[in-house]
C-alpha cells in the first residue's frame, strides 16, 4: 500500500518531520496486521468450510539473530490428507547449503534451520505452506540478522574492560604487599635502631658500672692509706710519750732524748707492724 508523502510546511523543524514519519510507519504497521488478522480468519473460515482442508497448529515466529549465529523456524500443520510443509524465500523454494529442513518424525511439520546467518543475504520474510489435496494455507515470520561486528566489538571492549580491571586489581594487590613489604622493613630497621640503641645503652651502663667500681676500690685504698696514717700517728704519739717517760724516770736530759727521737720514729712502722713495744 503506497501513501503520499506528508504535507510539508516551511518553518517545521526536523523533530516535528520525524514525528509525522514515525505516526505514519505506526499507520502502516497497523494496516498491515489488520491485513494479515484478516487473511487468518479467511483461512480458518475456509478450513471450517472445507473438511480435510490444511490448518497450522504451530506457526513460526519472528526470528533476530546476529551473523555468523543460528536461527530456526518450526512450521506445523494437520489436515486429511495429511498435508506437506514446504518452506519458500521471497517466492522461491529455500535451497541451500545453509538452509535445512528437518521434518518431523510424524510428518505432520519441520523445522527450517539457517546456519551460519548472512547480514544482506537473509534477512527476508519465510513463508510456511502446508499442502494437501484439499487446499494450500501459508503463514509467514520475519528474520532480522545483526551485524556481528558490533556485538563481537563490544564483547570485545567488555572482555578488555575485564582484563583492565583484572589488571588493576593485580596492580593494586602487588602495591598493596609492596607497601606492606616497606611497612615491615621498616618496622625491622626500627628494631635494628633499638637493639643498638639499647646495646649502646647496655655498653654506657657498663662503663658508669666500672667507673664506680674504680672509684669504689680508689676510695677504699685512700680510706685504707688515712687509716695507716692515723694509726701510725697514735703509735707514735704513744711511743714518743713512753720514751719521754723512760727518760725522765733516768734523769736523762732532754736534748738526749730529742737526739733519740728520730731514730725511735724510724724504727715505729716496723715495730707497729711488728707488735706492740715494751719500754
């Protein structure tokens, strides 16, 4: 059904255009299902009309497929006699090597399978005609076939969006150990910094510790020599005073036992070591 082109009026925008275009393709659409409701109740009419006469009991349905993929149409139909399926393309008879026909055990259908899909070469509308000696009925569906290309591409940008996101979860596990890697180095070098810092410490330690005990032994020496010293002292003191003593008792003078005296002292330390000194 042919129909004029829309009216154009100069000033319409283009958005306006496609509006009228898409109203009319809806008009056309809807013609042409009425048409087709119409040729179905002719068919079952005549069918009820007509004993014996062919009707489908499974039709084909619309089919869309992407090219180099599978499509497949199943075409049934009862009758007395039995009727015959015959599958055509655009008035013809399907053949080719793409095209097969499988019947159904029964007889009674068959499926028509189409492989590998071809963009331009068959997109088409498949006529299913069932045929007996009564009468002849046909039905019809529809294939579109998309371009694989567009699919394939964008499988494609999926599975390299996969592998980008595999990558930078990789990535990011292998920043993640080296961070921990330098947190753990780290954490050895300050261990290595205490244990120095503490080895040091121990060492400093030790040095204070043998200074003191120096100091102590220094300290116990000098307390050792002062206490010789104020013995010394007292055992002269005593000797000088018993010597005086012996003296004055003889009537001894006094600058004879001065004269004495520094040989007394010589002879003190050893007779203090020696034992006490009887006068």
């Amino acid at each position: 059904m042919e129909h004029p082109l829309p009216h154009l009026i100069i000033g319409d925008s283009g958005a306006e255009i496609a509006e009228r275009a898409s109203e009319r393709a809806s008009e056309d659409e809807r013609a042409s299902e009425r048409a087709a409701s119409i040729e179905r109740w002719i068919v079952l009419s005549l069918s009820l009309s007509l004993p014996g006469m062919p009707s489908f009991i499974k039709s084909p349905d619309d089919q869309t497929g992407i090219s180099g993929g599978v499509a497949s149409f199943v075409c049934q139909a009862v009758g007395d006699p039995k009727p015959r399926i015959t599958w055509m393309k655009k008035g013809k008879k399907v053949s080719s090597q793409r095209f097969e026909v499988i019947e159904f055990d029964d007889g009674s259908g068959s499926v028509l399978r189409i492989q590998p899909l071809r963009t331009h070469r068959d997109e088409a509308i498949y006529e299913c005609t069932a045929t007996n000696s009564v009468g002849e009925i046909n039905t019809s569906a529809k294939l579109t076939v998309l371009e694989g290309r567009i699919h394939l591409a964008h499988s494609f940008s999926l599975s390299r969006a996969v592998r980008v996101e595999g990558d930078w979860r990789r990535g990011e596990e292998r920043r993640s150990g080296e961070s921990r890697a330098v947190r753990v180095e780290g954490d050895w070098r300050r261990g290595e910094e205490r244990r120095s810092e503490g080895e040091s410490r121990a060492v400093r330690v030790e040095g204070d510790w043998r200074r003191g005990e120096e100091r102590r032994s220094e300290g116990e020496s000098r307390a050792s020599r002062a206490a010789e010293g104020k013995a010394f002292t007292a055992f002269s003191a005593s000797l000088h005073r018993k010597e005086r003593q012996y003296y004055a008792k003889r009537g001894v003078m006094t600058s004879l036992w001065q004269s004495n005296a520094c040989h007394c002292n010589h002879h003190a330390v050893v007779e203090m070591r020696q034992g006490p000194h009887t006068v």
